[in-house]
C-alpha cells in the first residue's frame, strides 16, 4: 500500500534567462493556498494526501502546473477556485477535472 493516497507536486521552477515558466503566474501562492487547504480539510498525512515543491517540468509553456500521482494526471490551474475545484472533486469526490486537464 502506497504512503499517501494522493501524491500532489507543483512546478515552482524559476527560469533565470526570462522565459515563461510557472512561477511567473503565481505558482507559489498557490501552492501555498492548496497546501493550507488539505490541512485545514484534514486531508493531509500518511494514508492521505502529501503537497510537494517541484522543480520544472519541462511544459513551461502549459503551465502553471500540478501533477497527482498515483494516477499522473496533470492539470493546469489559473486561481484558487481551479484548486478548489480539483481538491473537491479529484482529491475528495475521486473524479478528474476534465476542464483543467492537459
């Protein structure tokens, strides 16, 4: 049995050479906002769910973007409602969100 049920990882990568990237839209607060909400939602610890920093992950152009693993399902997120819609439906209802797939 996995550690966590539901493994979340941010690009946070920051290019040096001025080409888009994730943290150009704001990825760290967001990333912080998410991380908040699984533990204010108890949803965070062994046999649940695990919010990680990530460095880039080579969709620069796609982004900003998270990842759930087991499943790999990449998603592209624009503002805290995007999150709260993918915690609400993939992390808690066990249903992808289609819009925000890529």
């Amino acid at each position: 049995m996995a550690y966590y049920s539901y493994h979340i990882f941010f690009c946070l990568n920051q290019r040096e050479d001025g080409a888009q990237c994730c943290s150009d839209f704001g990825a760290e607060s967001i990333f912080n906002y998410m991380k908040q909400k699984i533990k204010s939602m108890n949803l965070r610890g062994q046999g649940k769910v695990r919010v990680n920093r990530g460095g880039c992950f080579d969709r620069c152009r796609e982004g900003p973007l998270l990842v759930i693993y087991p499943e790999a399902v990449w998603y592209r997120y624009v503002d805290e409602s995007d999150i709260d819609e993918i915690i609400n439906e993939h992390i808690v209802g066990n249903r992808i969100v289609e819009r925000l797939l890529i």
